[in-house]
C-alpha cells in the first residue's frame, strides 16, 4: 500500500483556555477534494496553519508522504510540495496579472537552480507564466493591472500563483470569501477541473454549503477544535452530530 499524503495524529493546540485542536487525527489521500467545515471559531484556520507550518502544535505529530514535519519550517514544507493561499487576497496590485504570474516563478526557478545560476530562458518562464494564467481562465487578462480585476479574479491569481509552485497538496482558505456568484462559479469550476488533472490534491476551508456539498468528494467538520464528523457529502448530509451542531436540532445521541 502507498504511503498517505498526509497523516495527522493525535494533534493537539490551544491558545490560552481556548482550544483550537484537540486530538485531531486525519488520513489525506492524494487526489480527494476535501472541505473543512465547521461553525465560526471552531478550529479550521488553526489547522491550516499547524499543517502549512506557521504554527506549530502543542503536542501531536504530522507525517507528509510519511515524512514527519512536525518541527519544518513553511519554506521547506513548500518545497516538499505542502502549500496553501491565505483567507486575504496577496496579490501587488500595481503590476500586470502576467508579472504578478511570473515573479514567483522566477523565484521558484532561483530556489531550484541556485542564486548564481542562469534561470532559464526568457521564452520558457513567458510559456509557464501564460500556461498557469490559463490553468485559472485568465489568459485574456495577462496584460490587465491586477488592482483592475474582479474580486474573484484576484483570488484565481493567487490560486494560479499557488499552482505554479507545483504543489502536491495545497490549502485553501475560504477561497470564495468576499465573491460574487458568479466569481464562486468560477472559482468552484476550475478547482473541480485542476483537481480531476491530478497534480495537486485540494483541502478547502469553506462556509457555504452549496458548494461544499456540490463539490467535495470529503467533508471533515470542526467543532470546538474536535472532528465530529469526516465522511461523503451523504455520510455528512445525514449525520445527526452534524446537523445538531449547524442547525441546532435536538438529536438523541
Ligand atoms: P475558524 O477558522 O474555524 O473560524 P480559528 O482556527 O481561527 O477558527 O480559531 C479557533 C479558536 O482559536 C477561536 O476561538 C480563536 O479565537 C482561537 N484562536 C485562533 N488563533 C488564535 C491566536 N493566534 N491567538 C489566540 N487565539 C486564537
Ligand atoms: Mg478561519
């Protein structure tokens, strides 16, 4: 058998009283497009960030390709091929969506073939940079200022930008925060069509339940820092944990 993706156990993060992770053990098989949901404060972004590494937990082990990154730093879980995008859009507003594309490529480009070296031609960073603007439906806008695009289409940017590090695994945090329908319909469209490709397994934090339930093959839901449910859409759908948790229902246990 094949080594997980990524492998969480018993992890565990509190902040002060608070806590944020409580002995969260998950499995994440390679090409499964998974959603995290969970009520306001309930631990979501927390685990993004025990799994990207900007946090570190109190107590637990992560294993990526059944490596232990526990203690990594960011940098080298991205360069494993461990990446996510923030709930905040990052992208430099006064430059081109073609040279928002192409910086980090040619940063990524340095990091593989060393500061000192020749990165490449120009030609071959022009052809990656136009493939990833078309990856994320923007190659019409590769001329436009980025602080020119929609909402939605500064949050394809920065997932394109993401993409173009190649990565194994990438998080994303409420990707559709802030879009309008028809920005979250892009959105959702292309991360269903970059998922079926193969290359990059997606996590996605999400609130709204349309689009988890119509676009995740997994739902992991958070409450109070605790899994109290990881299933299908219809496995979730039907929990009476799930559904007491979101809609208040009285449910015998
Ligand atoms: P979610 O993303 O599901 O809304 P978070 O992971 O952001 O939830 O937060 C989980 C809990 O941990 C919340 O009660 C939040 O206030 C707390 N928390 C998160 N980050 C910090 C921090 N850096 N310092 C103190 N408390 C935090
Ligand atoms: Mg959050």
């Amino acid at each position: 058998m094949s080594l997980p993706l990524l492998e969480i156990q018993r992890l565990n993060k509190s902040f002060g009283r608070v806590v944020a992770a409580h002995d969260i053990d998950l499995i994440f098989e390679p090409g499964v497009l998974t959603s995290i949901i969970g009520p306001n404060g309930a631990g979501k972004s927390t685990l993004i960030n025990l799994l990207s590494g900007s946090i570190h937990p109190d107590s637990g082990s992560i294993f990526f390709e059944g490596q232990d990154i526990t203690r990594l730093p960011i940098h080298r879980r991205v360069k494993m091929g461990l990446c996510r995008s923030f709930q905040v859009v990052n992208v430099f507003p006064e430059l081109t969506v073609f040279d928002n594309a192409r910086i980090p490529l040619l940063a990524l480009r340095k990091r593989a073939h060393g500061l000192f070296r020749p990165v490449g031609g120009e030609k071959d960073v022009h052809r990656e940079v136009l493939e990833v603007l078309e990856r994320v439906g923007l190659p019409a806008e590769a001329g436009t200022t980025a602080s020119a695009l929609s909402h939605g289409d500064k949050r394809l940017l920065e997932v394109g930008i993401a993409l173009a590090a190649g990565p194994k695994l990438l998080f994303l945090d409420e990707p559709t925060a802030g879009m309008n329908p028809v920005e979250r319909s892009k959105i959702l469209e292309n991360i269903r069509s970059l998922s079926r490709e193969g290359k990059t397994t997606f996590v996605i934090v999400e609130h709204d339940m349309d689009i988890v339930f119509s676009l995740s093959e997994r739902v992991i839901v958070l409450h109070h820092g605790v899994v109290i449910g990881d299933g299908t859409t219809e496995e979730i759908r039907n929990s009476p944990r799930v559904r007491e948790v979101y809609l208040g229902e009285e449910v015998p246990s």
